[in-house]
C-alpha cells in the first residue's frame, strides 16, 4: 500500500508551486523572480529529501501565475525545477524550465576587463550551449561557463 503522503508545506488553493529546486540556490530562486518584493503569500521549505537532488527546496506562491519568459530566468540555478499550476486546489498544469537564448542580468560576466564589472551596464549573453550551461558576453564575447558561473 503507498504510504500517505505528508506534505512539508501546506498546500496552497490558488497560485504556482516551483519544486525541485537546489537547496543552495532557494534564495537566488527568490531574487531572481523578485519573490521579495511582492505582497503575495508565500511559503517555503528548503533541505527537504530529494533522491534527485540531495536536498531540494520547494516555493509556494499564492494567487501568482508567471509567463514562461519569466519563470525560464531561474533555468540557470535550477535547471531541473518543475512549475505546478494550482487552481481551486487542483494541480491544473505542470511544467519545466528552459534556458532562454538570451540572457540580460543575472549572471556576471568571467572576464575581469569587461564593461559590465566596471560600469553599472547589466550583463547580457547569447546562450551557445543550454545543456552545460555557456554563455557568450554580448559586450566581450568572452565566454562564460558552468563553472565560472556566478550569479549577481
Ligand atoms: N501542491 C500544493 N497545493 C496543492 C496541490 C499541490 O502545494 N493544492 C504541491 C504539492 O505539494 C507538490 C506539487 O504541488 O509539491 C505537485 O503536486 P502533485 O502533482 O500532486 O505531486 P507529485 O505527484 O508529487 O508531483 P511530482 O512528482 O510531479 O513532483
Ligand atoms: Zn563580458
């Protein structure tokens, strides 16, 4: 018989739960959608089990729904999570994460001598490969990768 399942934290009637998201990355989750500066209830756990992940985080925003152009910024630090839509309590819509071709902010820029670390110009980057994350600097075209990813 399968166990009855506990939920960590409460289920949510109406809004959008983003899951499977690495626990090291909940708090970037957050800035990059701007979760902290909306009046929108919202709860969340981090360092739950996770076979996939080691220790995942879970989101629950109230009353939101994003456009996919939105929700894909997080792809960088959580590739891997998944977007549950909620109405009247009911899972009416899952979804995934996909890197966008362009990038603007998030990500710093690797090369020391480029613009963007010593001007206040946002960042921006072509995407040239999605599955190990590469993106190539619009302004030096240095390319940075996954692991001198750093995000601002
Ligand atoms: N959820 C919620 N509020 C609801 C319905 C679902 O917060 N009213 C959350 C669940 O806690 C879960 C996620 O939305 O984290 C997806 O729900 P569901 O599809 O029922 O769970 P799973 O089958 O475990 O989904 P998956 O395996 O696709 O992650
Ligand atoms: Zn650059």
């Amino acid at each position: 018989m399968k166990e009855p399942k506990q939920l960590s934290v409460s289920a949510i009637q109406n809004g959008t739960v983003i899951d499977h998201i690495p626990a090291r990355n909940l708090f970037k989750v957050i800035s990059i959608l701007g979760l902290d500066h909306i009046h929108n209830q919202i709860t969340f756990g981090t360092n739950l089990e996770s076979k996939k992940l080691g220790r995942k985080a879970i989101i629950k925003i109230s009353d939101k729904y994003f456009e996919d152009e939105d929700i894909n910024r997080i792809a960088l630090v959580a590739p891997d999570a998944k977007l549950n839509i909620i109405r009247d309590y009911e899972v009416v819509e899952k979804k995934v994460v996909e890197v966008p071709d362009v990038i603007v902010g998030i990500a710093k820029c690797m090369n020391p001598k480029c613009i963007t670390n010593f001007e206040s110009v946002t960042t921006r980057f072509r995407v040239v490969s999605k599955k190990n994350v590469s993106l190539k600097c619009h302004y030096c075209e240095k390319i940075t990768n996954q692991e001198n990813l750093h995000i601002i």
